[in-house]
C-alpha cells in the first residue's frame, strides 16, 4: 500500500516549492502520488487550504466542522490523516479500527497541530524514501512518514493491490518511454488512479452504511434507557433504587458519547 507523509513547514513559499517537487517526481515516475493537501492552521478552529488547481495562490479558509467533512471526503488514509494534523477526527471510534497508523506517527503529527504550521498531507507509493527526501533537502528539516494499510477484506485489498501493481509497472515503463510513448502512459497511469480512488470511495460508502446501522442501534439502546430510567421515577426511592437510577444514567451518557462519536465519523451535525 501507500505511505503516507506529512511535511511541516513554517514558510509558504517553501511548502509550495516543496509541492511542485513532489509532483514533479510523480511526472518523472519516481514516485506515484495518489492524493495530497496542504494544510494552514490559523487559530483554535479555522484553517486555510490551498487551492490545488492553482498550487500559488488561493487559500482558503475552512472551519473545524467543514475540514473535518472535507476529511471525511477524502476517502482512504489521506482523510484520516487529515483529521489527526487539524484535531477534527482526534477520537473518533472508527478511525483506529480502519486505519493501522504506527504511534510514532499519530504523536508527531498530533505535536504538529500549531498555528500558523503549514503542511503537506499526501499519499504516496515510492520503492525508496531518498527520491522524496532529497527533494526536499533544501525545503524541509523533517518529512513525517507512515505506512498506513486500508484493513478492508481480503477481496478488496487484492483489488487495490492490483490496481496499484499496475501503476507500478506504468511507473517504470515511463522511466524508460519513449517522447511519443510518455503521454500514452501518463494518461493510462491517470486512468488507473482514477480507478483505485473509485474503489476506494466505495468502500467508505460501505464503512457509513455500517456505522448509520450501529447509530441506529445505538439510538435504540439510549430510548429503551431512558424509558426504564422515567420507570424508576415513579417508584418509592430507597437506597437500591438510587442506585439503578444512577447506573442507567452514566450508561446512558457512555450511549450518547458514542453516538456523538458516529455523528462525527458520518459527518453529520448534531441536532438535539
């Protein structure tokens, strides 16, 4: 699978010049970049993201809620990657069981969430680190790198791994293209992102059917609570009945701590 990096930096101008490095090696085939951002923490809960048709111009501002749905659209590891640099996903019960970061990374990305930080967010395949970190030798002091697997089902990751085999081997072939045959080739390796990103998404499509079913479980669990808890109100109090009372209600908040947790994952505002 692909890894994922995280590039802090203090200066714009390097973060950008840092991009246009990184693409570049994807043009020549020494790596192949699958998705990216840069990212701008500009106080407690906003953000600027730069405009990635334009790569020089164009920030813009995004509050916690909104990155954490643009996160959210970013289907993969990217997404939650996203979410540990800005804190909007920070907890979420989902993500951990989805997502095998190593803690290293997930402590040295979460360090990084300082204002005014700006950082590349990508997922990338690449045979060897040294095409990306001398790159940047000049640009950055520290490239944060994770190997983060999708731990979907066997038949699906045979899936992505095929896809991602193939744009290995097109990778490779561009080394060696010929001018006429590279444009043939980038327009195959395009397709073949294009494919693997496809497959992905579906699998998030999948991941929310899942959770909107142990959301609705979960508001069950809470009604049928609540009602045996509006049950103890009517009966005599004495020591023992205080006691039930008092479980149902911690139980019942552990129930809607979870279900906040799920509106969060699903993207979805809370109404009370």
């Amino acid at each position: 699978m692909a890894n994922i990096i995280v590039i802090p930096f203090k200066e714009e101008a390097k973060a950008i010049d840092a991009l246009h490095k990184i693409k570049e090696l994807d043009v020549y085939g020494d790596i192949t970049l699958y998705e990216h951002m840069m990212i701008r923490k500009t106080d407690n809960n906003q953000y600027e993201v730069l405009n990635n048709k334009t790569d020089g111009s164009g920030w813009r501002t995004l509050s916690g809620m909104a990155i954490g749905g643009l996160a959210g659209a970013l289907a993969g590891p990217i997404g939650f990657a996203i979410g540990l640099y800005t804190g909007t996903v920070a907890g979420a019960i989902w993500d951990v069981n989805h997502f095998d970061f190593e803690n290293d990374f997930i402590k040295k990305v979460n360090n990084k969430m300082t204002v005014d930080t700006i950082a590349i967010i990508a997922e990338v395949a690449e045979d060897s680190p040294v095409f990306i970190d001398e790159a940047l030798k000049s640009t950055s002091s520290e490239i944060i790198r994770s190997q983060a697997e999708l731990e979907y089902d066997d038949y699906i990751d045979e899936q992505i791994e095929e896809l991602e085999e193939e744009i290995e081997d097109e990778r490779q072939h561009l080394k060696k293209a010929t001018a006429d045959e590279k444009t043939k080739i980038k327009n195959k390796i395009t397709s073949l992102k294009a494919k693997r990103k496809a497959k992905i998404a579906e699998l998030e499509e999948k991941r929310k059917s899942t959770l909107k079913e142990i959301k609705d479980k979960t508001n069950s669990r809470i009604k049928k609570m609540e009602s045996q808890l509006e049950g103890f109100e009517h009966t005599v109090a004495n020591s023992f009945t205080k006691a039930r009372k008092n479980r149902l209600k911690k139980r019942i908040k552990r129930q809607e701590e979870k279900l906040y947790q799920l509106h969060n994952a699903l993207g979805e505002d809370i109404v009370d």
